[in-house]
C-alpha cells in the first residue's frame, strides 16, 4: 500500500546574509502526491528555500522533516542520495564531458573498476535511462557543448529522475525550455504524482503554476502571504499577494502609437550556418517588432545575426547604412543585445554589478586624454541602479548575488546607460516575476515614445501581441506570416503559423 501523508515540514525557517533577511519564520507542510508550488517575485525567498530543503545551504534558524525525520542535509550529492533531487535555475552541466558524465557526476563510483571508471557501461545506463524516458534529441556519447541550452536542461531533469526522488524541486526551469522542453516536464511532473512522490515547483508564469499545481504558497518579501488550493487561484489576487498591490491583467500596451517610415535596422537576404537562407527583414524608426515561433524556429539565430554574434555567409545586415558585420560595430553604432541566455552570454557573474553596466562606457566616460573618469563611471552606473531600481546591497556586489529579476535589470542597465538606439531583446523577460515584467514593459513603450527601435524576441505570443506593432512568424528559419497591432490579432490567429 502506497504511502500517504506529509513528506516534508518546514518548520519556522529563517535565513540571513548578513544584514539582509531572506526568510522569516517561513513554515509549510508538502502532502504526498503534489504538485506544490512557490510564486513570488525576484528576490521573495522562494529559490532560498528551495536550496535549502536541497543541501545547498543551511538555514539561520528552523527544523525540517523528511518522511517523518528530521533532515538537515550536508550537501546536494547527500540529498540527491536520500530522496531529494533538485533542479537548479542557473546553468547545472558542464559543457566540455558527455551527456552521460554530466547524468552520473558526482557517482562516476557506481561504474568503477579499481581505479578506473568503466566508461562503457556509464555511457550505456546513461542511454537506457534516455531511452526509457523517451528523449531521442541526443545520445548519452555526445559532449554536452554540442546540445543547446534547453536540451541540457533536460539533462539535468534526467539526471534527477534516475534516482527516483521523493521530492523533485524545479527551480525556474520551465522558462528555459521550448514547448517540446515543457511538455518533457510535465510528463515528469505527472509521473512523480502517479508514483506518489512530489514536486516543489517555482516559476515565475502565472498560467503555468495556475495549471500545474495543485497548491500554491506566496512569498513576499521572505514571508508566506498565503497558501491557495487549486480551487481558490485567481490571477489578479495572486499578482497582489506577490507585489503588495494591484497588477491588472493589462499590463500590455493600451496605445496605438505607430511608427516612422525610416529604416534604422535591415537584414537584407542574410544566410548564416544555422537556421537561416536568404532571411530579410526591416525595422523602423520607433517600432517595436516581434519575432515569434517555436524556439527551434530560428528567430533566437535572427537576433545573434542581427548584432554581429553569428557569422554571416552572405547578405548584409545594415544599421542607418552602415554594415553590421561583429558585435563590436554593433555597438559603436548604438545597437544593443539582450540575450536569452542571460547568465551566460549577457553577464559576468563573477564580476559586479558595477563593472557589467560600466562595461559599456568605456567610451563614454573616457577624458579628452583617454583615461576613464571614475566620477562619470560612478554617475554612469548609479543612475542605471537608481532609474531601473535595482536591488542590491550596493554596486561592487558580484552580478550572482542577485536574483533573476535583478541581474536581468543589470543587462539592461548597461543598455540604457550607452543610450542604445536599437534593441534587441531576445525573450527578455524570461525567468523573472510579475512585478519586473509590468515595469520592463513599460520600459519598453517609454523607449518607443523617445524614437528608439526594438525587436522583441519572445516564445510568449501573448507577450508579442500585447507589445508589438508588427508581429513576424517563423517555422524553419523562413517567415511564416506579417501581421500588424489590432484588436483580431490572437494567439489563435498566430499559433497556425508556427507549428
């Protein structure tokens, strides 16, 4: 007979760093058979929590109970081992060894023969595994550099389920992947309630917590607002229990500003390694333009192409008339990227919040003599952190003491600082909470109000439709449809073009 009841208790949990108090007095009990959520902005406690219950790190204060003992786990490696896995929302594979390494790191001892590590059979556990739930995008051989973000999100989800766990955490995972990605992840989810295990699920899209989970806890501020059950989920209620005040649903633009007839951007027939043969489009002088489709479309290698990253074979991409051929003109000609993958291509983590946003004023805040004037850097950096409100403990802190709402403000604090005149964002608000959302999407009407140009790259249609003037489809690297801003643009009218 199956086991029923309470698997985990957090009891009066608290957690400082320092001065700054991240959980206070948090306490909730997870039933078997559950999916349980935690939903709250950037910075609420919810990731806190969770790397906590997963032997990340310890609390200041507060006791747990695991499957009625306590628990007090010393590290991942050790709760991996005695029934928790977690998922972690940063990058959690190394990209230079195999997908089968990556799946058994840490328990290369399973497969040793005295010394050595019997490489053969570790590659065909690892295979069988895959196999067995269904993933056929790559092979346990393959080194991992060789997959996309997405599919090594899906390795670490695989390397998860091979223990079976009792509680499976998934910690901002879902916005990393396609809808392939997600529908993977659901799976597990479903396949953790049958076996009567559980799932402590964070995520930051209202809908998909709304339609995943069976209970609900808020986190404000480090304290439990509220717990909902599935029957009492009402988005606007839940949106003021996160932020502490109303967030209507419309937080979408409400104008129907267009946009000038100059060309400021063009990708005129471009081809590139991946994904794209003979690809043109244009943006305009105070538009905001949307790329939309499934993410293997092509529209991410649309935006690396546009700012310099990836190599162009033939075509030209021109900015005000003047070929964009690296990133470096790029920016000399006051374009500006937001990648999707954040943590990785926009951001040094290991340096702080000052040297990312100052990194692109060097010439800026240079004297006539060509030496950097720490004054003009200091204003050029405050000024972002105070205009973008950006919370920190202050600005010499490393960019990965802050949560995903945060460092994402910093990647467009070093934008806005260069007064960047055409963005590209490529799904910028991805990963980061309800609040941010509201305020970066205002953000992006103000740009558009001042002349500046966007391409929004977005797997949201509803994020697309409720920004953009004009909406581009792609499937395959071609484009699939042009529509314009109007009351009959749906995610109905769109999703035949993409699929």
């Amino acid at each position: 007979m199956a086991e029923s009841g309470t698997l985990l208790e957090v009891r009066n949990m608290d957690k400082n760093f320092g001065v700054t108090v991240a959980l206070k007095d948090v306490s909730f009990s997870l039933e078997r058979g559950l999916v349980y959520g935690l939903i709250g902005e950037n910075g609420s406690g919810k990731s806190t929590v969770s790397s906590i219950i997963a032997g990340m790190q310890e609390a200041t204060r507060g006791e747990m109970v695991f499957k009625g003992k306590p628990w007090k786990p010393s590290s991942m490696l050790f709760a991996q081992q005695n029934g928790i896995g977690m998922v972690v929302q940063e990058a959690g594979t190394i990209p230079n060894i195999t997908i089968a390494e990556n799946i058994f790191l840490g328990h290369e001892k399973m497969f040793s023969k005295g010394p050595f590590v019997d490489r053969k059979k570790l590659v065909q556990t690892a295979q069988r595994l895959l196999d067995k739930l269904g993933i056929t995008e790559f092979r346990a051989e393959q080194k991992t550099y060789e997959i996309d973000m997405q599919m090594r999100k899906i390795i670490e989800i695989t390397k998860c389920m091979y223990w079976e766990p009792e509680l499976l955490i998934i910690d901002e995972t879902s916005t990393a992947l396609s809808f392939e990605g997600r529908v993977f992840l659901y799976r597990m989810l479903e396949e953790q309630k049958k076996n009567n295990r559980s799932v402590l699920f964070i995520s930051h899209d209202l809908d998909e917590m709304c339609q995943q989970c069976d209970k609900l806890t808020v986190l404000r501020d480090g304290v439990i607002i509220g717990t909902l059950d599935k029957s009492e989920y009402e988005q606007n209620m839940i949106r003021k229990m996160m932020v502490g005040r109303e967030i209507k649903g419309d937080y979408y633009r409400n104008d129907n500003d267009g946009y000038a007839e100059e060309v400021v951007l063009k990708a005129d027939c471009i081809t590139t390694m991946n994904d794209l043969l003979c690809f043109s489009l244009k943006l305009h002088k105070g538009e905001i333009l949307g790329l939309g489709g499934l993410s293997q479309c092509g529209m991410h290698t649309v935006g690396r192409a546009l700012f310099g990253i990836d190599k162009i074979l033939d075509g030209k991409v021109l900015a005000n008339g003047k070929e964009i051929t690296n990133p470096r003109k790029a920016i000399d000609n006051k374009m500006g990227y937001v990648s999707k993958n954040r943590d990785t291509e926009s951001l040094g983590l290991s340096a702080s919040i000052f040297e990312n946003i100052a990194s692109t004023g060097f010439g800026i805040n240079r004297w006539k003599l060509g030496l950097i004037s720490s004054r003009k850097e200091n204003n050029y950096v405050d000024k972002q952190i105070e205009d973008l409100s950006i919370k920190c403990a202050g600005k010499h802190y490393n960019v990965n003491t802050l949560s995903g709402g945060n460092k994402q403000k910093v990647v467009f604090g070093k934008w806005m600082a260069s007064d960047a005149q055409i963005l590209i964002l490529d799904c910028p608000t991805r990963g980061i909470d309800v609040g941010v959302k509201a305020s970066m999407y205002r953000l992006f009407s103000e740009m558009k109000k001042a002349g500046k140009s966007i391409i929004l790259i977005s797997e949201e249609l509803q994020e697309i439709i409720g920004m953009c003037d004009r909406i581009i489809m792609m499937k395959d690297g071609k484009i699939t449809c042009e529509k314009l801003r109007g009351p009959e643009l749906t995610e109905h009218s769109l999703i035949d073009y993409m699929i």
